[in-house]
C-alpha cells in the first residue's frame, strides 16, 4: 500500500486556490542588535557575550514596557519588537538608542524598523513586513536608527521624530529598492519635507 496522495490532494488543493487574504493589521516591526557582537564574543569569550545578549535583552523589555512595545522575541543578540503605534515605536529605538549610547561596556547597537502588514502565528510574525525590518536592521551603522518609506508615510504629522533621507537602498531577497530614512528627535537631525 502506498502513500494516499488522492488524500493529500483534495486538502492541498483548495488551499491552492486564489483566496483572498484576510486583511492583517499595520504594524511597525523593529530589530535591534548589538554591532560587533560576533568580535566580543571572539575576545571576551561565549559567557561573557551571553551575559551581555541577556543584559540587553532584559533592558529593551523594560524600556518596551514603558513605550507600549511588544517584545516579541530575542535572537542571539538581537531583539525583535512591534507596535501598532509606529510613532511610539520610533520614539522607543530613539530612546533605546539614546540608552546605550558610549555606555561602558556595550558595544553600539543598530535598529531596522518597516511598517505593514504582517501575519502572527503562536506568538510569532511572519511575512514581508518582518523580512524587510530585519534586512534595514541588518544595513544600520552602530548608534543609527533607519526607517523605510512605509514607516515614514505612517509617521506623517508626527512633531518629536525627523529624517534623514538616505536614498533607495537594495536588500537581498527584496525585490524592489525600498527609500530608507535616518530617524532622530527633533533636536538632533534636520527634518525633511514629507
């Protein structure tokens, strides 16, 4: 007897089929990581660097905490978050920015935000929203908090953030250049026009 593929495809089949999505909710999704991390971890050794990962993570949870953030979680030595507030998102990678700022002892750290839609499946999130925040994360120097176009458009109006325009940049994977933008406080970085 063999494997009953006449089963499999009457399951398959309908889910094949072009079916409209449900809509999913915007969200700005953020990821912070530690630059150099793969270095310390080289000079100062596997328990140290550990020690350091777990520290940061511990201190976006609260910093997340008092912004409205959702941790959703932490690999290695970086931190994923979201927000249905994208400004309150920005602010918190602003704030979170400006935390670990020359503190002694940590290295700088980098942070992607993109806003969309993105699909939440056991607590987790999937979807290109989520890819893309990930890859700007990826291009962030030490100390800088990018955006891309999306997240922007969803900030318009908002007073306390500006932006740098950095161009349109190529991420791996991704099929169009997407526009990316430096955010700072109001105080810090020249606006541009929206």
């Amino acid at each position: 007897m063999g494997f009953p593929w006449n089963i499999v495809h009457r399951v398959v089949t309908p889910l094949q089929q072009d079916v409209a999505e449900p809509p999913h909710p915007s969200n700005t999704f953020a990821f912070a990581d530690l630059v150099g991390y793969t270095a310390l971890t080289e000079a100062h050794g596997d328990e140290a660097a550990a020690d350091l990962a777990l520290a940061f993570a511990d201190e976006v949870s609260l910093l997340a905490a008092e912004h409205g953030v959702e941790v959703v979680k932490t690999l290695g030595d970086a931190v994923m978050v979201r927000c249905a507030d994208h400004g309150q998102v920005v602010r918190f990678g602003l704030r979170l920015l400006e935390q670990f700022s020359g503190r002694r002892g940590f290295p700088a750290i980098r942070i992607g935000m993109h806003t969309g839609p993105a699909v939440e499946r056991s607590g987790d999130w999937f979807g290109r929203t989520v890819n893309l925040a990930a890859r700007v994360a990826a291009t962030a120097q030490g100390g800088e908090l990018l955006v891309t176009e999306a997240t922007r458009a969803a900030l318009d109006g908002d007073r306390e953030v500006t932006l740098h325009d950095r161009g349109r940049q190529v991420f791996k994977n991704v099929l169009s250049p997407s526009l990316v933008y430096a955010a700072g406080q109001a105080d810090h970085l020249a606006a541009i026009p929206a």
